[in-house]
C-alpha cells in the first residue's frame, strides 16, 4: 500500500485567499452603508418639502379674510372651486345639468385680495402702486433653510462635493413653491378658459342624440377618438390625465389601451389607432375620475365580396326584405367619381356598399334586438364587425356582392390659361400652357416616391398608393399597361384584384408578377413600386444557414469555455 503524501499549502496562497476574503466583507459592508445612508438621506429631505410646503400654505390661509371671498347671487364663496362645484355638478354621461348660477360676480374694491387657483393666483393691490405693475414672488420659506444650503470652505473635497449634492437636492424641492404669481388680469384669462372648456362640454352633453359615438373604419386606415378635459390650472396635468379603455368584441372584461406603433395617446387624451384592423373592434370608454368623459363604438368594414358591372350593360341588384326579422338589405350608392384621364379615354366609377337596417325603427330585431343598429342611422355594411356573427352569416347577407358600377369616360383636361392680378385686382398677365409668369416663380414638381420590394414566391402582395390622395382618382399601370379593375379578376382567374379602396392585390405571387408597378392619381404619377418575387426555397434555405450558423457558434464557444475550465481545474488538483 502507497502511502498518501501530504498536501503541501503555499503560504502566498494562504495570504492571498485571506486578503480576498477580507477584501470582499469591505466591499459588502461600504455598499450597506451606502445603502442606508442614501434612504436617510431621501427621508430628510421629504421632511424638508413637507416642512417648506406646510408654512407656505398656512401662511397663505391665514392671510386670507372675508373680503377676499367671491360673491355671486348673494351668497358667499370661498373660492372658485366651490361655485364651480355647484355650477356644474357633472354626474354619469347619461345626465345633464339643467340648471346653471348666475355670472361670476368679483368686488373691485382697492383693498381687496384674490386668492384663487388654491393660492396660486395673488394680487398684492393694497402693498404699494408700483407693485401692481410686475408679478409678485411668493414666499416658500426659503430663508429657513439658508443654512443648510452653505458649505464651509474649511472641509475636504469630498465632503464639499457631497454637501453640493444635498443642497442641489434641497433647491428643487424648495423651487417647486417658489414660483412666480399671477396678476389679476393673467388669472381672470386663465379662469375664463377653464369655464368656456366647461361650458363646450355641457353643451356637447346637452346636444348629442346618443352617449355612444359610433365609428364606422376601414381596415388598414387611421381613427382618432377625441376626449375633452377640462384642465383645472391649480391642479398638476398629469394627476388629470384621463385613462383609455376597451371593451373588445366578444369580451366580457374592460382593458386598458395599452400604447404602442400601432395606438398612441397625445397630451389632449387623443387616442390615435393606425392601420386599424378586426382585432381593434369594441368599445372604447375615455375614464376621467371613476366617470366616462367619451364612448365610442368602432367598428371595422371587413374586406367584402365585390363585383364589377358595366355601366348600361348589367343591372344592379335590387333591395331584399326579411320581413320576419325586421331586417331590409340593400345596395347604398355613393356619388360618381371624376374621370382618371383627361384627354383620352379613362373610366369613372360609382361605388356601391351591401348595407343593413331596420324595416320598422321601433320594432325590435328577430330573434334578438341589437340596439347598436340605431347608432347608424343609415345602415350597417353587410360585412362589417357592427352586425352579430349569425346576422352575417344569414345567405341574404352573407352571400350578397358588393357593386362597382364602372363607365366610360373621356374629358379634356382645363386649358383656360391662369391670370395674374395685383393686389388691387387687375389682371396684369395670362400664362399660356407650358410658360411661366415673371410675378410668379415655377413650383416644383412633387416628387415621386420610388421603393423596391422583395417578396416570397407564393405569398399575397397588397399594394397601396403612399400619401392622402383622393381614393376615387387612383389608378395602376404595370409597366406601361394600364390594369383595368373590371377585366384584371377576370384575366388572372381572380388571382389579382382591386379592392374599393384602390388597393391592388397579388395572391400566390408568381416569378412573372415581377415588374414595375405605377400609381397614377389625376393624371400624375405618386408611386413607383418595384416587386421583385424571389424563390421561397431559397428563401428559407438562407434562413436555415443563419439559425445553423448562430446555433453552431453558440454551441462552439460553450466548447471552448468547458474546454478551458476543465485545463484550469486539472491544473489546480496537480
């Protein structure tokens, strides 16, 4: 039997294992020292604010007598908040206030005093008459802590830097009440805007038929859902800031809106929804105080079924009656558009919407009445997220077109040449087509916006024109050839198609799809949009060589280290 040989400990090891140790319970003692001398630090200086805050307000009110109160019909109040309070005593949305105080009644006497705004507002008439002039500086209590923020030039630097912090800290919060006052005329413009906001909002109340506001949108287009608040000036906007929340479709629970690339909330309580689509659907309620400032219904106009027809060749559908549930479905035509061209042929168009309402308004629906039909007063689209599921899928409604009445065209474009007058009116030049006047420099013509899209084989493409253009005037050319909406379903089998929106659609891209598409609005090209249609195979095999590649090098560099930890624990245990 081998007998064991002792280990052998170097004392530099030793020494160096007990001065790590002791260098690690230092490290953890000053970090809890810091640790608590930072939270004492936070409580003295809440004390300070409490402390300044305090003084400040009890000297205000004590100051105050009863000729600084407001009178209005004989009785006295307060302040402005208190005949505020009575004047509009906003209740649930439902409930409107009919009775309103008298005007605003101030005394103007040279001795009075105006503490409104819970002491913001001050009007030292009665100190001197030069003082009238500027704004008055209210008193915060400063000089109490003057000490406090002085440091001595006898102590180290470190301790110089670590007072300087305390006394930045203790001048914010001590700038916080030293704010300038107003002045009588600042404070009377400030309290009449508050009470025309009031006023605009009772009257909303008082003239609106129903508490919900429907919103009728199309899939892909931008809403925004106003929410008026009345600021109160003696109060911090943001503690007023009201909160937005949903009740989706087939929910049963209210959620918050929560903000993002999609929904944004501006300082005004605008919320702001872009590239809207079904998931968006509900309703939305604007809380301000446990009390409902707003109610919108939104709605979202699904991507319908629709045909093209000719104009004096094919007859339009007629108006269906479901006597039995009170229903009537019939086609809702909107004006005829301008022609696209103008000095050549073109085409114009006169859109038509599948749409639902009620026979009898005060009859209810069969089986069950949805009283969200009343909101729209001229209907609900057929394919739309307003009308129940079941409703939808009755065959009357659910299998009905929608029309697009498509007719020739062909109108000359405006050749009358502008005038130029003067300032007094009189025509002093007239421009021929193709100059420009000496009085008036040329405008730029508006750029066209170029973009190159790659896009997977077998994939749907939807194509829109950039820019807020007027939808009815859109038009498309691939390449040089004009796409017709009427025939271009029809020559590709339904594959490509232009919704009512003007939007071209793509499905099942195929490598011949790829070419130059051009955007025309009122003869002129907005948009040129390069589609060009890669193979899908290869496509995914560049994403297979990625992930491979990134699991390789992960797996790789968790080699290396065990690899090295192993060497250094062999080293060790020699």
């Amino acid at each position: 039997m081998k007998k064991k040989q002792p280990i052998h400990v170097d004392k530099r090891d030793s020494i160096l294992f007990y001065c790590v140790v002791l260098f690690e319970s230092l490290t953890m003692f000053v970090h809890w020292q810091l640790v608590l001398m930072f939270l004492l630090l936070q409580i003295f200086l809440s004390f300070c604010e409490l402390r300044a805050s305090g003084k400040f307000l009890n000297d205000k009110s004590q100051e105050l007598k009863e000729s600084d109160q407001i009178i209005v019909d004989n009785k006295t109040f307060s302040d402005y908040w208190q005949w505020l309070k009575i004047k509009y005593s906003f209740g649930r949305r439902q409930e409107f206030v009919k009775r309103l105080l008298p005007s605003l009644v101030i005394p103007q006497n040279k001795s009075s005093k105006l503490w409104a705004f819970d002491n913001h507002v001050s009007d030292m008439s009665s100190r001197s008459t030069n003082r009238n002039r500027r704004l008055l500086t209210l008193d915060t209590g400063a000089d109490k802590y003057a000490p406090l923020l002085k440091t001595s030039a006898k102590k180290s630097k470190h301790h110089r830097r670590f007072l300087s912090k305390i006394r930045k800290k203790l001048q914010q919060y001590v700038n916080k009440a030293a704010d300038w006052g107003l002045s009588n005329k600042e404070a009377a413009e400030i309290f009449e805007k508050y009470n025309r906001c009031l006023e605009e909002k009772l009257n909303a109340l008082q003239t609106e038929e129903f508490p919900i506001k429907p919103i009728m949108a199309i899939e892909g287009e931008k809403i925004t859902l106003d929410c008026l608040i009345c600021y109160r000036p003696d109060v911090d906007e943001l503690s007023q800031k009201a909160a937005w929340q949903v009740l989706k479709h087939e929910h049963t629970e209210l959620e918050d809106v929560r903000e993002g690339k999609e929904m944004e909330i501006s300082k005004t309580n605008t919320l702001t929804i872009r590239n809207i689509d079904v998931n968006d659907a509900g309703q939305y309620f604007c809380v301000e105080h446990q009390d409902y400032a707003a109610v919108y219904q939104v709605d979202v106009f699904l991507t319908d079924r629709r045909k093209h027809i000719s104009h004096g060749v094919d007859v339009p559908q007629g108006d269906t009656y479901l006597t039995q549930r009170n229903l009537r479905v019939f086609t809702m035509w909107a004006p005829w558009g301008e022609c696209n061209t103008c000095d050549r042929p073109g085409q114009k168009f006169r859109v038509g919407q599948c749409t639902v309402k009620t026979i009898y308004s005060d009859t209810p629906v069969f089986p069950r009445d949805y009283p969200i039909l009343m909101f729209y007063k001229d209907g609900v689209p057929c394919h739309s997220t307003a009308l129940p599921r079941h409703i939808r899928q009755i065959p009357e409604i659910g299998e009905r077109f929608s029309e697009t009445i498509v007719a020739s065209c062909n109108e000359s474009c405006p050749t009358q040449p502008p005038a130029i007058e003067n300032k007094s009116g009189q025509v002093i030049d007239v421009i021929e087509p193709g100059f420009h006047s000496i009085h008036q420099k040329p405008a730029l013509p508006p750029l066209i916006k170029r973009k190159v899209l790659y896009e997977p084989q077998n994939s749907h493409l939807v194509l829109h024109c950039p820019g807020e253009l007027e939808v009815a005037m859109i038009h498309w050319t691939r390449g040089e050839r004009q796409i017709d909406p009427g025939s271009i379903k029809r020559q590709t089998r339904g594959r490509v198609h232009v919704d009512s929106r003007n939007q071209l659609h793509i499905n099942q891209l195929l490598i011949s799809d790829t070419a130059v598409y051009n955007c025309w609005c009122k003869n002129r090209k907005v948009a040129s949009l390069k589609v060009i249609v890669v193979d899908g195979e290869n496509t995914r095999l560049k994403l297979y060589i990625s992930y491979g590649g990134l699991v390789t090098t992960t797996i790789g560099s968790f080699l290396i280290v065990f690899c090295i930890c192993c060497k250094k624990s062999d080293k060790n245990a020699r």
